[in-house]
C-alpha cells in the first residue's frame, strides 16, 4: 500500500514537477473531485457517496462530489474524458454512461473504453419487474404469455431515454420479442406515481425505489433480474427461477478516470475502493439500498475493462433500432 | 386614443424600416460568417469563413428558386440545410421587406415588434425542419416545435397588422451605453471565471459594467467594487459551499 | 384524537436543541438563498446534502426542509426590490411588488409577503398534519390528461394576468413554449434547436432566462438617458415600513384565497406550486372591483401569490409523507437526504418513522415562525438598500446574477446567454411585451408537451380523453370559461383604457 502510494506520488511528482513544486509530495496532495453524471440522491450519488466518504480516509485527501447532469448523464461524461489526467477528477459511470450510451448517442463525443482508464466496480443495483397492483398476470410466466398476446394495448413506463429503466425495458422487449408503447417520464419519481396510480402497466426499475412500494402492496414485483435473490425482498424470485433466464440486468456503478492518469495513480484509487468494499460500514449502507456488491475477482480494473466491454456489446444489438 | 401619438409614429421612415428588415432577412448568414472567422484562429469547429459564403450565396440566389421550380415540377429532392434556412427564413422576410416599402405604418412599435417576433418564430420553424413530424397518433420530436412556431408566426403577423391598422406609438428611444458595457462585463465575467477566479473577473466585471453609465465616480465605485468582491468571495465559496476558482490558475499552481 | 398525540410527538422532536438549531440553520440558509439572484434551491440543497451525512437524519431533513420553505420568503425580496424573480413561484410577485417598490412602498410588499407566507405556512402545516392522507388522492388522480388541461389553464392565466394588449400576451407565451422546446426531445432524446452546443442539450435553463428578461433587462433599461430622475424619485419617495391598516384589510382575502389556492395546487406533483402563484394572482385580478390596479402596484398582487407559493411549498410534502413519491426536485433530492440516512420513504414511512414525519410537521410551523421573526426586521434593511445609488446599485446586481447563473452549472456559456436574454428583455420591454407570460410559458412548456404526448400514447391518439375524463373536462372549462371572460372586454373596447404617459 505504502510502495503503492509512494510509486503513485513519484509519478505524479515528475508529471508536474516544474509546475509545482510543492506538489511533489505522494498523490493525492488535495481534494479529489468526483463527477457524478445525475442529480444528488439518485441510486447512482448515494453510492458514490458512500464509497467515497471511506475512500478519502484512505487516501487522507477530501473527495468532493460534484454532480452534473444532463442527456442522460453523457455531458458529465464528456466532461470527465477532457479533463486533465491528474488523478484529481474521477467519474462515478454507470451502465448507461459507459456502456448503452454508445448505441443510444450516434454523435457521443467520447467513448467509454478509448477515453477511460477503469477503476474499480463499485455496486450494482438490480433491477425489477414491476406492475401496477390491480395487473392480471400472477407470475411471471403468466406475465410473459399476458403481455406477449396484450401487447398492442398495454403501456410500459420509462424514466426518460437512456435511464435505467428504459433501456432495461427495451431488453426485456427485444427477449420476448414485442413492442408495446414505451410511456416517458421525466425521472423515476413521475414513472412510479404514475403505476401507483394505475395509469401505467408495468415497467422496469432499480430496486432502490421500488422496495417501499412493494412492501406496502401499491405495486406488484415479478421477479428480479440478476442470478441470486436479494435480501431486502426474500420473497421476490430470480429471473431464472421464475422462467426468464435470458432477462438478466443490473445498473452498475463504476468508478472510472480520464484516459493516460498514470497506472499507479489507479492502483492506489483502486485499492482504496476495494478498502472501502470490504469495510462493513459501508457494505451494511450498500446492502441496505438493495445493492449487489462485486466479488473479489471482479474489483479488478481488468474486470471493470471486460465488463464495459462485454455491456456495449450487449446493448448494441439491444438499443440500435430504438434510436 | 394615442392619436397625438399617431401622427409623428406614420412620420417613421419606412426605407429604414425595410432596409432593417432586409437586414434581419440575412442575420443567421451574417451571424454564421462572423462565427466562422473564428475557425481560421483554430477557435471552434464549424465551416470556414469561405465556404459558408459560398454556400449561403449560392442558396440565396441559385439554391432555392431552383428547389422551388423543382417542387411546382413534382420533384421532391432532400434540400441542404442552407437552402432551407433561404426558403424558411430569409425569402419570407425579404417579402415583407419590400411590403414594407408600400405600407403606411401607424404604430413602428407594433409592427416593428410583431415582424421581429415573426422572424423569429421562422427561424425556429427553420431550426426544427430537420426533427421527424408525427408518426402515426404519436407526436415527433419536430411535432409540437413545428406547431408553436406556425402559431407564433399568424400572432406576429396579426401584431404588425395592429401596427398597420391602429394609431400606436413610434419606435422607441434605443440607447447603446448601458448595453454595451452591462453585455461586455456580464462576457467578461463568462470567459475569465475559469481561468481568473472569482476575485479577478468580479473586480473586472464590476468596473466594466460601471462604465455603463457617465453618474460612475471613480474612486466611489473601486472601493465598493473592491468591498463587493471581497464579500462575494466570502459568501460564494465558503458561506455557501459553492465549488469555484477564487484566484487565477497561473498563481495558484 | 391521534392526530394529537402525534403532534405533541411531534413536537417533543422537533423542539430539542439541536433540531431547533438545524431549523434555524435551514430558515437562515433559506433566507440568503431565496434573496441572492440565481443561486435556487435546488442547486442549495444538492450542495448542501453531503454535510448533512454527518447530522441526524431527522435534524438533516428538517435542515433542509427549511432551506426549501425559507427560500419562498426570501424569494420574494429580490422579486420586489429589484425585479429579478429567483424562482419560478416568485415571478409574479414581481409584477406588483416592484411597482409597489418604485412607488416607494417596498416596505409593505415585503412585509405583507412575509405575513401572508406565514399565515399560509401556518395553514398548510396543519392541513399536512391532519388531511395529508385523504389529500393523497389527489395527487394520484391527475394523470396525463389532467395535467396537461392543468396546464392549458395555467397558460389562460399567464394572459389574463398581463396588463397590456391580449394579442401580444398570448404571443409572448408562445414564444416561451417555443424556447421551452430547445433541448432534447422527451420521447425520442433527439436534440431540438441545440445547433450542437452541450450548453443546450438540456434546454434552457429557467434562472438563465429568468434573470436575463428581468433582471438584466431591467437594469439595461433604467441606464437608458433620461430614467436617472425616475430612480431618484423612487429614493425619495420612500415611506413607511409596515403596511397600514387599509393595506392590512385589502390584504386578508387575498392572503385567505391564496392559502386555499396554493394548498390545493402544491399537492399535485410538478408544476404545482408555479400555477398555484399565478392562479392566485389571476382569482384576486378578476375579483377586483378595479382589475386595472393590478400590475401597477396593488398589494393584493403580492399578498394572494406570496401566499399560495408558501402553501404550496408545504403541502407539496404531502405526496413524500404519504406516498413516498417527490412530487419535485427539491423533494427529490430529499428522497436522497432520506436514502443516505438509510430511509427510503414509501406508503408506509408515516407508519415507521414517526420521528422523522411528525417531527418534520412541526418543524415547519416552527419553522415559519422563525422565519416571519427573520424576516419582518429585515425589511428595514432591505429598504435602506434602495436608498444605494443607483451608479453603484447596479454593477453589483450584475455580478451577483453572473455569480449566481453560474454557480447553477458552472456553466460559463449559460452567463452569456443570460446576458443574451437581457438584450432580448430591453427589445421586449421598448415593443411593450410583458416578460411574465414568457416566463409561465417556458415553465410549463416541457410540462404540457410531455404530458399532451403521454395523454395521446396512453389514449393511442384518442384526442376525445381530456373531455371524457371528468377532472379533465372541468379544468378545460374553467380555462375557456376564463378566457371568454378575458377576450369579451377586448372585443368590445380596447382593454386597457388608462395611457400611461409616453416615455419617449
């Protein structure tokens, strides 16, 4: 660790050394900025903030969360891959921003695995199949074979092009091959008022949202798209199990920064976030919000790379003729 | 009511009427050639100062007559984004130039205003020509855009007719001063937050925009400006938390 | 009763030391934001959020939840003593509180602005307290078609408020709801009038607009030769502090139509609280014997807004408490204060937090009680402000608006285009168009659009839903019914027969 930081710190040191002299200490010297592409206190900042904030006791440095957002969290990514490589600016990326936005934006000005150096996974939220309470179908088998045949008259909501929520969805439809009315909202509040109210059908969601109202009986959860069952909603079961294997989906965050920021630089950001993984504080905050945490073997900026990689081929084929 | 008013308004000439109207028919081509100066500095993308004479010229005079004897043919060839910025926007405005030449205008307020919000309401028609219409019972993108700016243009139009049709009062007095300084300092302060900090292009702004006016006394106003930006970079950064430079990059670093 | 046991529970929170600390905190914070140009709640309360990760979550939430109300009040102030609306709610008050301002009574308008929000806080917490569940209906019952006729009527008020001719009002909303559509596309995400600037990509930004046709505007126009004598004689004129009794008595319907107004329209989710203000406006002009009074100073047209912008920042916490849903941005990111704490609010967080819902009730009415002793004595002082001359005055509006449209996004091309939008304020004001209807027109451009798109999905094109559906219906009718009463004056005479003397 100490090797680690002071490799990092040299580094860093010949990098700007005539610039500022007194920076030649070990990285990092002052406050880190952290760019998150969405508003505060989406799935997506609370996250970043809670890793971060264990984070900056390890690097003895502040991390300041700067939230930008905007198109569905491509300005805050545009900006992060031109900042300067420093170490100093750090983007919170998601699923979205580094992986569906490639066939969503034909005009992105960045792309996700020529303009990033990846970090570290740092948790995913899984996603659910949702519907409105009073919604025929019992499981998700009657699901399947309900929607299939009502497909011209029933309404999926979304929270915007690009969200979660959408571009789940569009998965969903391209496996069950329809195409039923795809209703935007601006957001997830606006998508789940309105199947609470019933002006909706179903749609797709993280689970952060969606516990409460399950919990309370004014919407009704299928099943859950990843390969185990999550704790905060035991009774809700796996796509797999309940017959829809090829529905697999998870809205992941990662931690990325700007192409060329030195290779110690990102060994020492990454073994601060796995730290912060491992921490149990931290773990209970994330199991608390429905969060999967990644395995060991998948913290690795390796993996994080495979990952970003193996996601834009998947929704590619997914996304294209949406757009 | 205003008809003390009317009088002097019909006394506005209508040769500069029409020759500011010309004028508003080319503004977007004016605009776009002093923008594409800036390509030759390296500042920017976009199209060299050359071509986008070029290409609005040629849309202007050969472009678009040509897509328009070409439509009352049957053909329905795809126009170029600068023929349809000629046929959308600057066609229809020359027209009223030249209407304008022959109209006796009783109130320039109105009919000034109703034409300049009519040119306005084209260019966005302009703007959004490229955005898909309706798809079925679905609105496009270009759906709702395309219908606020038909309506913009029959109310401008209906607002230069009262100008033609109803005594109102002629133009009003412009003045440049204030204007001018309150735009370059409120730029200034644009282009130097980054690079300057909040110390820096506050101070500068402040003094900028006090040349607006001739009451401005010198010393008075670099005191206060000096107390102000002091205050600013108390309040800003530290009272509220809000993330910005205070002093210039080159001496922080 | 329950209710009172809850309330006393409630109470006993909301009232320990450190909760009336982070009360006061928030009433302050409110204050300052709500009075600085540009600087809105949102941005406040997003920046604000990591520091209270290390407060309680009842203290953090009621910390914030006053910021949120606080900045109702003190959004009035900049809206009254130099025209520049911080918020969309507070647009407005400016129309007659800066008249009031000019004609020497800022004084009153702010201090009647602070009393009816705190009578109107006052009235909303307790309908929090004891109808916010049954009232959640409502906010399930509007769904696509009823917001957009919610709209359409909100859009018949923006020109039955404007003072000057009919024709041009309805085009200055259209050409609101035609800037509103810069931006990307709801539906399909494809960019609308962004000539590729990211600036734009998410549309127009309100304070950008905002601060630009008033603010900006305003002072481009008062450096014009010939205003220095008007200013002059504003600085002089200046009288009492405090309303008199005859301000007092014109102003309590007001205050009392406005509260019912504003508590009723702040439930629904979006947009809500920006109609109840002009709703409210709109009911008192067409109530006065004498409707001309209005945009020329009438106090009822700063008391009737003010007080429906404060109860509708209350009661929109109703959709929160009860369902779990934020009804808005600001609530939004509370739903993050909450899920940083480990709470995630739903249908039953009345149930199982108890702490958190009742304390926070009854700290807003705390809370506003604060904030009505912050406020009253700062009126003097805000007054004294005028008495700045004029030469220094303005520079330093300008730098704070510059400071504050930048600090929204750090966005330097958005202080340009402010700076655009004022050059377009002072071609507006020389043509005699009103910034007002502009301004509504943006607002709840996005919002009529989305939902007029959302209606015809749902419908599959079926135009016939916003009669058929009941809620819908009416609203379309009290919106034709409004502007039947509107256009019927004009076609008999013109509207508007007081001249005000030409200022050529």
């Amino acid at each position: 660790m100490t090797f680690i930081r002071a490799l990092a710190g040299a580094c860093l040191a010949s990098l700007c050394a005539f610039v500022a002299p007194a920076e030649a200490q070990t990285y990092p010297t002052r406050g880190i900025t952290m760019i998150v592409p969405f508003a505060a206190g989406g799935p997506t900042d609370v996250i970043s903030r809670i890793v971060t904030s264990h984070m900056a006791q390890t690097l003895g440095q502040s991390i300041i969360i700067e939230n930008v957002v905007g198109a569905g969290g491509t300005t805050a990514t545009t900006r992060a891959a031109r900042a300067t490589n420093d170490g100093y600016t750090l983007i919170t990326g998601h699923m979205g921003t580094h992986a569906a936005s490639v066939p969503l934006y034909p005009k992105l000005a960045y792309h996700p695995e020529k303009d990033f150096e990846p970090i570290a996974l740092l948790a995913g939220t899984p996603i659910l199949i949702l519907a409105r309470k009073d919604f025929p179908p019992k499981d998700l088998k009657e699901f399947v074979a309900y929607v299939k045949a009502n497909s011209e008259k029933l309404n999926a909501a979304h929270a915007g092009i690009g969200s979660v929520s959408h571009v789940s969805c569009e998965l969903l439809h391209s496996i069950l091959d329809i195409k039923p009315v795809g209703v935007p909202f601006n957001g997830t509040g606006p998508a789940m008022n309105a199947l609470v109210a019933g002006q909706v059908d179903y749609m797709c969601d993280q689970i952060v949202n969606a516990v409460p109202q399950i919990n309370a009986g004014t919407i009704k959860a299928y099943a859950i798209a990843t390969p185990e069952r999550n704790p905060s909603l035991p009774n809700v079961p796996t796509t797999a199990e309940a017959g829809l294997p090829a529905f697999q989906a998870q809205a992941w965050n990662a931690m990325f920064a700007p192409k060329g920021t030195s290779p110690a630089i990102i060994a020492s950001l990454n073994a601060a976030a796995i730290k912060a993984l491992d921490d149990e504080t931290v773990k209970k905050r994330l199991l608390e919000l429905g969060s999967v945490i990644p395995a060991p073997k998948d913290r690795t900026p390796e993996a994080l790379a495979a990952l970003v990689k193996s996601e834009i081929a998947k929704w590619s084929p997914v996304l294209k003729p949406a757009s | 009511m205003a008809e003390t008013m009317g009088h002097s308004a019909t006394a506005t000439r209508n040769t500069s009427v029409a020759i500011g109207f010309c004028l508003l028919a080319i503004a977007p081509q004016i605009f776009e050639f002093i923008w594409s100066i800036g390509t030759i500095f390296g500042w920017g993308a976009g199209r060299g100062p050359a071509t986008v004479l070029i290409s609005h010229a040629t849309a202007l005079f050969g472009g678009a007559p040509a897509v328009l004897i070409g439509a009352a043919s049957g053909d329905t060839k795809k126009a170029s984004s600068d023929v349809l910025l000629a046929l959308i926007y600057s066609y229809p405005i020359f027209a009223v130039a030249i209407l304008t030449f022959f109209m006796t205008i009783r109130s320039a307020q109105d009919y000034v205003g109703g034409i300049v919000l009519m040119a306005l309401a084209l260019f966005a028609l302009w703007a959004s020509s490229d955005l898909q219409g309706m798809r079925g019972f679905s609105f496009g993108a270009g759906t709702a855009p395309r219908m606020f700016g038909g309506l913009l243009v029959a109310l401008g139009a209906g607002i230069a007719l009262t100008g033609l049709l109803a005594d109102g009062p002629a133009m009003a007095h412009y003045s440049w001063r204030g204007p001018m300084f309150v735009m370059a300092s409120i730029v200034f302060f644009a282009l130097a937050i980054r690079p300057l900090g909040v110390v820096v292009s506050a101070f500068a702004s402040f003094l900028i925009a006090a040349l607006g006016t001739h009451e401005t006394r010198w010393v008075e106003t670099i005191i206060v400006g000096a107390c102000l930006t002091a205050g600013c970079a108390l309040l800003f950064p530290y009272v509220l938390g809000l993330p910005m430079p205070m002093f210039p990059r080159f001496l922080v670093q | 009763m329950d209710i009172f046991a809850n309330l006393a529970h409630g109470f006993a929170v909301a009232l320990s030391p450190i909760n009336l600390l982070m009360c006061l905190i928030g009433a302050l914070v409110g204050t300052l934001v709500g009075v600085l140009p540009g600087i809105g709640t949102i941005a406040t309360v997003a920046m604000l959020l990591p520091i209270t990760f290390g407060l309680p979550p009842v203290g953090a939430l009621i910390m914030l939840a006053g910021i949120y109300y606080g900045a109702q009040y003190g959004g009035s102030t900049t809206s009254i003593l130099v025209n520049i609306p911080g918020e969309a709610t507070s647009v407005v008050t400016a129309i007659d509180g800066h008249q009031m301002a000019k004609q020497g009574r800022a004084g009153p308008a702010l201090a009647i602005a602070a009393i009816g929000s705190f009578f109107a806080g006052c009235v909303a917490t307790v309908l929090i307290a004891v109808l916010g569940a049954p009232l959640t209906k409502l906010a399930l019952a509007f769904g696509p078609a009823e917001y957009f006729s919610l709209m359409v009527l909100g859009l018949i008020f923006a020109v039955v408020l404007a003072k000057g001719s009919v024709l041009k009002a309805i085009a200055m909303i259209v050409f609101g709801l035609l800037l509103s559509m810069v931006g990307s596309d709801i539906e399909t995400g494809a960019s609308r009038m962004a000539f590729n600037i990211p600036e734009l990509a998410d549309g127009l930004g309100f304070a950008t607009v905002a601060m630009g046709v008033f603010g900006f505007a305003e002072i481009i126009r008062n450096l014009d030769a010939g205003a220095e004598m008007n200013r002059d004689l504003v600085q002089q004129k200046i009288t009492g502090l405090m309303p008199t009794k005859k301000d007092l008595i014109d102003s309590t319907p007001a205050i009392l139509r406005g509260t019912v107004l504003g508590s009723i329209l702040g439930i629904l989710p979006g947009g809500g609280a920006v109609i109840a203000s002009f709703a409210a406006y709109t009911l008192e002009k067409k109530l006065a014997k004498n409707p001309s009074r209005f945009g020329r100073g009438a106090i009822e047209g700063v008391a009737a807004p003010e007080s429906a912008n404060n109860a509708a920042a209350q009661t929109s916490f109703i959709p929160l408490l009860t369902l779990g849903i934020p009804p808005n941005a600001v609530m939004a990111l509370m739903v993050g204060a909450m899920t940083i704490h480990g709470i995630v609010p739903g249908p039953q967080v009345m149930q199982k937090q108890p702490d958190l819902v009742w304390g926070m009730i009854a700290s807003m009415w705390i809370g506003n009680l604060m904030l009505i002793i912050i406020n009253l004595p700062l009126v003097g002082i805000w007054v004294r402000l005028l008495r700045v001359p004029y030469r220094l005055m303005f520079p330093s509006i300008v730098i704070f608006c510059a400071i504050g449209i930048y600090s929204v996004n750090n966005a330097p091309v958005d202080v340009i285009l402010a700076g655009v939008f004022g050059l377009v304020g002072y071609w507006l004001i020389k043509h005699d168009f009103e910034p007002a209807p502009l301004l509504l027109g943006m607002v709840l451009g996005p919002l009529m659009e989305e939902n007029l798109r959302r209606a015809l999905l749902i419908s599959r094109g079926d135009w016939s839903v916003f009669l058929t559906r009941p809620l819908s219906a009416v609203l379309l009718a009290i919106a034709a019914f409004l502007l039947t009463l509107t256009l019927l004056p004009m076609l008999r005479a013109k509207r508007d027969e007081v001249f005000t003397e030409s200022e050529n």
